[in-house]
C-alpha cells in the first residue's frame, strides 16, 4: 500500500485518538480539573455595515485542551500542496497556544485546527482560490502576493482570515469593524498581522464556563504544554463520543 499525504493526516489523527482514549483509561484523576466537554458545532452570523459572513467551527474540551476545529473545502484554482501547509501551518502555528486558559489552579492549553475537504459537505467554509495577486477575504484566497504584501504574509494572511472564520471583526480602518470601531493595530485582526490577543478568545472561555460550572476563566500568556490525568467513567465517555465524532468527521477530507 502507498501511503498518500492523506492517509498519513488520518493515521496519525487515529493514533492520537487512540493514545488520548488509552491515556485516560489509565491514569488517576487529578481532582478539581474540568471535565471534558462534548463536541459542539457553533454557527452563527456576524454583521458589519456592508460586510456579512458565516461563522462556524467545532468545538471541544478534550483530555485538559480546549480545542477549535475548522473545516475549509477550497475551490477555483489548485493552491498545490505546499501554498496549502504554509496557509495551514500559519493558523495553526499562530493560533494554538497563543494563550492557556487558567481556573485559578490550572492551566489549560488552547488548540486550533483546521482540515481541508474535499467537497462542501459538511464543511464550515468554502474558500476560492485564485491564481495571481489579488485582495484577500475569508472567502477568496490567493496563490501569488496576499493585498498587496509579499508572498512571506500568506500565513499571517490566512490566519487572520481564520479569525473572522471563528467569529472576529477585523481591527483596521476600513475593515469590517465590531460595532464600536474598535482599532488595533498590534493584532492578527488589525493592519499589521501580528498575533492573536487575549479577548480574542473571550467566546471560547465563556463556551467552557457555561458548558463545566466552572467559575469564568481567565485568559494567560502560554505557560507551556500541561498533561493533566483524567479517568473518571463519565469523562472517558465523553471523550469518547468528541474524538470519534472528530475521527467520522476526518474520514471525509482530504489535504
């Protein structure tokens, strides 16, 4: 059997779905953690002036992560497979871990992820690409120089593109602003493209609050990776029903 870049993204998909559901089976619980969190599928409309555009992403509580899914099929032109990894490496790389959430006790990582489909079923966006330069927005992305800066900005690009897939208003002047016009240009939202900000994940922690009765969570710089043990029976199955739900939803894609 030839292994094809798809086979490999599913493999390793499965063995750390494996390796979660066996890690937990087999630890002792730390008391006081957030149990884990069914899978959800968020999707809503986000309105600014002339600007209108779809939200949507999974979201979970896994194993001590936060995690956020995104399901991008691309059409138009071939990006090929290495425009494909820098648009994907740029939103993961920036986004994941950029902060932890902490309970005042512990630190949770925050995971994003996207996957490319290849059909628009069941996906949360379609983006078109186009061959050549051109003016980037969530929905038509381009293989040559991303509006108007250098070929180098096509992972900030997308992962500022990403931000408006998972709910955010853009920080620059001229932008589709949030109703108050708020700017911000040292963000991966605003002019400069430079990384994501702590309110950024006020959506996400608010989910988590309301969905574990846990006290608000607050948002802190990345403190590192953070492997708490889970084994409760009824956290394993619920862990169970989000990572297989993530693992049916993965054998539809494809990169």
């Amino acid at each position: 059997m030839e292994w094809t870049s798809e086979s490999l993204m599913n493999f390793k998909f499965l063995t750390k779905v494996f390796s979660a559901l066996l890690f937990c089976t087999s630890s002792v619980a730390n008391a006081g953690l957030i149990d884990n969190i069914a899978l959800e599928k968020v999707n809503y409309s986000v309105n600014s002036g002339i600007y209108s555009w779809q939200t949507s992403y999974d979201i979970a509580f896994i194993n001590q992560d936060l995690v956020i899914d995104v399901d991008i099929f691309l059409t138009g032109d071939d990006a090929g497979t290495s425009l494909k990894n820098i648009w994907e490496q740029g939103i993961e790389d920036l986004w994941s871990n950029a902060f932890d959430l902490f309970d005042g006790s512990y630190y949770y990582d925050t995971i994003f992820n996207i996957d490319w489909l290849n059909s628009s079923n069941g996906s949360d966006q379609t983006v078109t690409v186009h061959n050549g330069d051109g003016a980037v927005n969530l929905s038509n992305w381009y293989t040559g120089n991303p509006s108007g800066q250098g070929f180098n900005k096509q992972g900030r690009a997308a992962a500022h593109e990403f931000g408006h897939m998972i709910g955010l208003y853009d920080e620059y002047t001229g932008g589709a602003l949030n109703p108050s016009g708020f700017i911000r240009n040292n963000s991966i939202m605003g002019s400069n493209l430079t990384s994501p900000q702590a309110d950024h994940f006020d959506n996400f922690t608010d989910w988590v609050s309301l969905n574990s009765g846990s006290s608000p969570l607050s948002v802190v710089a990345d403190s590192g990776s953070h492997y708490y043990q889970v084994s409760e029976p009824h956290t394993f199955a619920m862990l169970a029903l989000a990572m297989v739900g993530l693992a049916l939803r993965r054998s539809q894609k494809t990169i």
